[in-house]
C-alpha cells in the first residue's frame, strides 16, 4: 500500500485475450502507463497466447524493461514450430500483441529478481 493507505497505481495490465485492444485503450485512457493486449482485429492461438505471457513475464522478472519484454514476447511467439500454428504463420501471431499506454516503456518495473 502507498504511504497514505491507498492502493497503488497499476502499473502494468496484460490483457490476453483476442480482439482485447478496446479493453487495453480503456486502461491506458485511466492512467495506466504500461498495457499489453492483441489486436482489435485478431484471434489469437492459445499456443501464441501461453508462449507470449510465459516469456513476457520471464522477461520482465530479470529486470528488463516492458518493451524489451514485450519484444521478447512477440520473438518468442515468431520462433514457435509450425505445428503450433497451423492455420498462421508464427510470425503473424507475434504482431497481433499490442503495447499501449504513454508510460515510458523503456524502463524495467520490477526490480531485478
């Protein structure tokens, strides 16, 4: 808790779901410097989805900025076999994510672990 018994700020919101862009746009519109979602237009695999969050969130435990995680994210996704994405090119998948919010993206918001 803040030192005046508020919550803190959300600093990061991962939306991951397909078309979430709306959603993510209504947190960062709120304030929400750091917002992660896919596209308006896109379905997402669910191989995409657990590669993308699982090197995102590894990414940002070892102290790496949200855009270097997200762009960790977006290569790990790239680099699946084919056989997890057999009706889309991997890296299709990976440019369906989306990083929103006007926080400075290029600092770590964890501390490294």
């Amino acid at each position: 808790a803040a030192a005046d018994g508020a919550a803190p700020p959300l600093r990061l919101v991962f939306v991951c779901a397909c078309h979430s862009q709306p959603a993510a746009a209504a947190f960062a519109r709120m304030g929400v410097p750091h917002v992660v979602a896919v596209a308006s237009s896109a379905l997402l695999l669910d191989a995409a989805a657990v590669s993308f969050t699982k090197h995102f969130y590894l990414a940002l435990a070892t102290g790496v900025s949200v855009q270097a995680a997200f762009d960790i994210g977006r290569k790990a996704v790239s680099s699946m076999p084919a056989r997890l994405t057999p009706t889309s090119s991997a890296r299709h998948e990976s440019s369906k994510f989306v990083l929103l919010g006007s926080g400075d993206h290029q600092t770590p918001i964890w501390p490294r672990l």
